[in-house]
C-alpha cells in the first residue's frame, strides 16, 4: 500500500507539472493556433480604457477622435480605439490528483498531461479574444495576451489543492470550465456542481478518460490499484465485472449529461487517444456563442 502523506504527494505532482510546463505550452499553443485557425477573434472596439488597435480616419467623424501623434508618422489620419470592457470572466479549472496521471498503452499521453494541455489552449484562445481568465481558487481573473503563460506558473500551486474545486471565488454571469475525469462519488460530484448552481455560473464539464477507462478489456487474474488511497485489489476474474462497470459508467455519465441539459451547461466526453483539438473547438464554439442552445456535446468519442 502507497503510505506516501497526501502533502508529500501533492508537492511530488506539482514538482512534476512544473518540470513539464515549456513542453506543455508549446502543445497548447499549437492546439491553440490549430483551432483558432477557422475563428475570428471576438474583440470589439467601444467604451473603455484599455488600447486595442489604430484604424484610418473615417471622411465624417469629428476631428477630436484623431490620434495627431499617430497620424504625424505619415500621411494617413488615425483614431486610436480602445477595447469594449465588457469583457467576459471565465474560470479554468483541472483535476490534478493523482488518478490523473494515469495513461494505458492505448493512449499517447496521461490524462492529466491532456487536461492541462486543453486548458492552457483554451485559456491562450481566450486571451486571444480579450476575456478575463482566471485559475479557480488560485489566481484572480486576469486580462492579457500572455495570459497562458501566467496562469501556467501558478499550476504547481493548484496541484497541491484538493481534487475537487473551491467554488468560494465564482461570481455570478461568468463561466466556469471544469476538466477532469469525473470518476469521484457521485455525491461528491453533485455537491460542487449545485453550489455552482447557486453562485449563478455556467459550467461546461470535460470528461477526460483514457481508452482503456471506457473499453475495460482486462480477464483472467487482475490486479486494480487506486492511486488517491493506494489500496489494492485482486480479481481472479476481471471479465466478470466488465458489464457492471460499463453500466455504473454509463449512469455517471447520464447523470452529470442530464444536469448540464437541464440547466444549459456543456458536457463534453474526451479520450485520450483523440486530438486535443476536438474538445476545444467545442468548448470555443460554446463559449464564443452564449446564445447556443445546445448543452451536450461529444468530443473524441471512438466512432
């Protein structure tokens, strides 16, 4: 049995996060530039105090909108706007325990190492478009365009948190993306997802699983080992218990399915084995459109 204290391991994942954050980065910013690709960014100009970008002199406009400093560079009249503030809060969130790092010979990467890549790629998407991001119950919500970056220096620090989130910081209209393999008791789950409720946010929940979480191929004599306890145990008969695992499964995910339906929300279903970019792309697309009615959407499901 793992007699590890949970504080010394919490500090040998967030040694391992950190050690793997440059490789991390660059995979979200290519997933990033991937999907980004077909999207138009949504920043538009209006009232506010931050600079979003220079444009010509529209024949019309009062002549108090020219920036005279700009326009002395060559023979172009330019009015300097600035960036609409109403600039949505979306929270980012990712188990980081230690049934995350689990990875099967079926799958290229652990669950965690695609988690984290499909936040920090959602987080430079969304600092590409002008929203405030923010790591729940690490960081405050920030607005830049290295926003990935500064949230990605504060992941070891969130691996030391419990394995399900603090919902104390959530402020109601924002957004809060949850990515993790969801395989915690259901009551457990239930608890955090109804004080979301009542903090008025919109969730949008991201099953990461690995292949062989979905297919349980194992027989004969097996050995399971739960890596948050470190208890063990032996079957002498693994087949046995394939369709009784697929049918608890298949509940939990019909239970959390029903209540992002419910209420509006997103649950999204991802495997390993499929690209990060298809969980991305849907969580983009609902993000970037909040009139969207549909609340479910499948990404990475083996066909």
């Amino acid at each position: 049995m793992d007699r590890t204290a949970p504080s010394s391991r919490a500090l040998i994942e967030a040694k391992g996060i950190a050690a793997g954050l440059p490789d991390l980065l660059i995979e979200a910013h290519r997933v990033a530039a991937t999907v980004l690709a077909g999207w138009h960014g949504r920043r538009t100009a209006g009232r506010g105090e931050t600079f979003w970008q220079f444009r010509h002199f529209a024949p019309g406009e009062a002549a108090t909108a020219i920036d005279w400093r700009r326009s002395a560079r060559d023979d172009h009249l330019y009015v300097r706007e600035k960036e609409w503030e109403a600039s949505h809060t979306v929270w980012l969130w990712s188990d980081l325990s230690a049934s995350m790092d689990f990875r099967s010979s079926l799958a290229p990467v652990s669950k965690r190492h695609r988690a984290l890549v499909i936040l920090l790629a959602l987080a430079e998407s969304l600092a590409r478009a002008g929203e405030r991001i923010g790591l729940l119950g690490v960081t405050n919500p920030i607005m830049a365009r290295n926003a990935a970056e500064r949230l990605a220096t504060f992941l070891p620090e969130a691996a030391k948190r419990p394995a399900l989130p603090d919902t104390h910081p959530l402020k109601r209209f924002s957004d809060l993306v949850l990515i993790g393999d969801f395989l915690d008791p259901i009551y457990e789950l239930e608890a955090v997802l109804e004080s979301i409720v009542r903090a008025g946010v919109r969730a949008h929940l991201v099953q990461v699983l690995d292949p062989i979480e979905e297919t349980f191929p194992y027989a004969g004599r097996t050995e399971f080992h739960d890596p948050e306890t470190g208890l063990r145990h032996v079957v002498s008969r693994a087949e046995q218990y394939r369709e009784d695992y697929h049918a608890r499964l298949a509940a939990l995910r019909e239970r959390l399915n029903t209540l992002c339906r419910r209420i509006d929300w997103t649950f999204i279903l991802h495997r390993t084995d499929r690209p990060a970019t298809e969980p991305l792309l849907a969580l983009y697309a609902r993000l970037a459109d909040r009139q969207n009615g549909v609340g479910f959407a499948t990404a990475g499901r083996a066909a």
